[in-house]
C-alpha cells in the first residue's frame, strides 16, 4: 500500500477536493482532516498617515489518498457457438483471442483446455489419445454443469462468450455505368460475467462487428480469413468492454460460498438377490423365505466429472443441482442429474455386465445344492463358511440388516452388517 499526503489551503474559506479516477485494479481511500486554524496579523502605515492592522484567517485541510492493490479478478472461461455447425472449430480461436486480450484487463483466466490436458499429461498412455465422452476434459469440451465446473478450478467469477450469429448481405451499385457488388459479412458476439458461486449474471454486452469485400469489372476482391478477422476485431471489442466494466467497478464481488451438504449413497445389483442361509448351533441349514440384497463395493463416484469418493458412503458437495456418476469394473455406469441438499439419501440399483453375471452364477453354483434341515458335519460347515467369504471377498455384498431372525443362536453364512 503506498499514501500519499497531499496539503490545501485557502483563505477564509474551504477548499474543493476532486478525487482521481480509479484505476481498474486499484482500489483508492481518501480521508480529510481539518487542522487548527491559524490566525495572523500585520500592522502598517498607510500614505495618509493612518495605521491599519490587518488579520488573516488560515484554514487547512490534509488529505490522505491510500491506494490499494486490489488484485485481479479470476474467472474460468467458457465459449459457445449459437451460429451453426460451420464455427464449431472457431471456438478455440475465439477462446485463446479472448484469454489474450482480456489478460492485461484485470482479468485472470482459467482455460478448460490447458488444466484439462494438464491432468492428462500425468498418464502419458492417454495423453495423445482419442478423449472419451464421458472423461473430465470431454465434460469440460462439452461445457456440461459449468458453474460447478468453475468451482472446481476454483474460479471466482466465469466468463461465458458466445458466437450469436453470422450472416452476409449483397448490395448491387451500378453507378456512372461501373457495376460493383459489396458484399457485408456480420458476427455477433455476446458475453456476460457470472457469480462463481451462485451462477448469477453480474454484468453483459452484446458485440457487432463487420467485414466486407468488394467486386467490379475492373476489381475483384476476395478475403478467405474474414472470419478470423472478425473474430479478432470481436474479441478487441469484447476485451475494452469488458475493462470498462472493470474500471467503472460495474462487477460486484461474489457472493459467499454456501456450506456443503452431507449426501449419502447407497449402491445395490439390480434384480439380485440371494437366499437367506443360516446355519443352527447343531449344524442344521436353515432357509429363510427372505432374499438378501447384494450390492457392489468400491463404486467410484464422480460428481460433475471429477471423482469425489466411493460408494457406499456419504460425501461432502456443494448445494444445488449437479451431475452425478456411478461406475465399477463389471457394472454399467449409471448417471443421473440431481439436487443435492442436506441429509439426502440415494439407492442405486446397478446393472452388472454379461461377464460379471457369469461370474456371480460361478461363486453362487454352492447354493444350488444345498437342502433346508439338511445336517452338515463339521467339515462341511467350514466348507461352506469358506465358499461364502471368497463370495463376501470377491467384491459382493450380501445385505443381511434386514434377514429375520428364526432363533437367536441362528447365524447367516454371509455374516452380519
């Protein structure tokens, strides 16, 4: 922080102050203070002979100016095209055109692009190849759940530009016999600027800007990059927007994060269920009516792409809506949209894959044999413990919270919750 003292004076008056402009990252405080006043006096003769005394009232004022540095302000970058398949590819120019001349505006930018092929850089078996649909960085292309992405990278505020449109017109001129046709091509670029944490739009500007060619018997003009040179005058107009805005203090800070909620997932096979087997103290199988649930262990759960944790558990996110996913080798994925708060519970039932069907039927062929009020020896009843824990170790769950209980001495041969 750097102060400043400047001193004003005046004579028996006060003094008007004016404040300097505010730079765009710079926040500058006044303050005045009034000092004692002074009074003086002087006495002298005049050419008549008279004596006159004359008193001066003296006013001052200190002012303090203290500039502070008030930072740059980050966001993540997001770019759009509303104007057709044909500019897809221009979407990256626009967002390194952007990143580029909004820099030295005052504005930090976090690019989607360079963290995501940060991240893919850590796996050198994936760093060339093809990105998968459902990948963080194709979710980061694709600009799915962006406020919760820019949370991610932990962006105050997200900047999201959009190509709105591009059309062309022809005008015909003939003029002194000198047939010309110009031909105008337009694009319209849009952006606003969005509470990180909320999603709210804080400030916004639409943008016009145009190119032309000309053609006539005697001149033919043609341009193969106006498009790249509308996309650089856009973005130019876009960026001196933008530091207007940032001068003027026309971007208000953002609102508080709000706490995180407690969301709990529970994980299930769907349509699997097992019988109740339980074993009585003399070495008797009993069969439960009942079906004992099984369910999956290690689900990994990705929470607007990212993986937060595993399942089942409870996890810690932000309120509101996000896109959650469930996978685990052997079981299709599952995705759904949600609206998190606090306290909520989630059930999901998990389709395994043909492969991994085959496998259960294999650890589970035990079953098939055995009789309710069969007596086993005790070999037999190790046996069959055994089989039962390579099932519980092989990445079952088999669910027995619910298992009624036919005597208390009864054990299930999954063992208990």
């Amino acid at each position: 922080m750097s102060i400043r003292f400047r001193l004003f004076l005046s004579v028996s008056c006060g003094c008007l102050l004016a404040l300097a402009a505010r730079a765009q990252t710079t926040q500058v405080d006044t303050s005045t203070t009034t000092l004692p006043t002074e009074v003086e006096s002087r006495s002298y003769t005049t050419e008549d002979g008279r004596q006159v005394t004359e008193t001066t009232t003296i006013s001052k004022v200190r002012q303090e100016i203290a500039t502070k540095h008030t930072g740059t302000y980050k966001a993540a970058i997001f770019i759009s095209n509303r104007a057709g398949a044909a500019f897809d590819e221009k979407m990256m120019e626009l967002e390194d055109l952007v990143t580029a001349r909004i820099t030295d505006k005052g504005m930090q930018v976090l690019s989607r692009e360079a963290i995501a092929d940060a991240m893919r850089s850590f796996d050198p078996a994936v760093a060339s190849a093809p990105r998968p649909a459902d990948s963080l960085d194709a979710k980061l292309t694709e600009q799915s759940s962006v406020l919760r992405l820019a949370q991610g990278l932990g962006a105050d505020y997200l900047l999201i530009a959009s190509i709105a449109s591009v059309g062309a017109k022809e005008r015909a001129l003939n003029a002194y016999g000198v047939n010309t046709v110009t031909k105008e091509t337009t694009m319209r670029v849009t952006y606003k600027i969005l509470d990180g944490n909320t999603g709210g739009s804080l400030t916004a500007d639409a943008i016009k800007v145009t190119a032309g060619t000309r053609q006539s018997e005697n001149v033919a003009e043609t341009n193969d990059d106006i498009f790249n040179d509308l996309l650089d005058q856009a973005s130019v107009q876009l960026a001196d927007s933008l530091g207007n805005r940032i001068a003027q203090r026309r971007i208000a800070p953002v609102s508080a994060a709000g706490a995180l909620v407690n969301f709990t997932i529970n994980v299930e096979a769907a349509d699997l269920f097992v019988p109740d087997v339980r074993i009585d103290d003399d070495h008797t199988i009993r069969i439960g009516e009942s079906k004992l649930r099984v369910s999956p262990l290690q689900v990994t759960v990705e929470i607007d792409g990212v993986a937060v944790g595993t399942a089942p558990g409870t996890l810690q996110l932000r309120p509101g809506f996000s896109k959650i996913r469930l996978s685990r080798d052997g079981y299709r994925s599952w995705e759904r949209t949600i609206n998190a708060v606090n306290g909520q519970s989630l059930t999901v039932a998990m389709e395994m894959t043909d492969a991994t069907i085959a496998r259960w039927k294999d650890a589970t062929a035990f079953m098939n044999d055995l009789k309710n009020g069969a007596k086993l020896t005790d070999a037999q009843v190790k046996v069959l413990e055994g089989r039962a824990q390579m099932l519980r170790q092989s990445g079952f769950k088999v669910d027995t919270t619910d298992a009624p209980q036919i005597r208390v001495t009864n054990n299930s041969i999954f063992g208990a919750d």
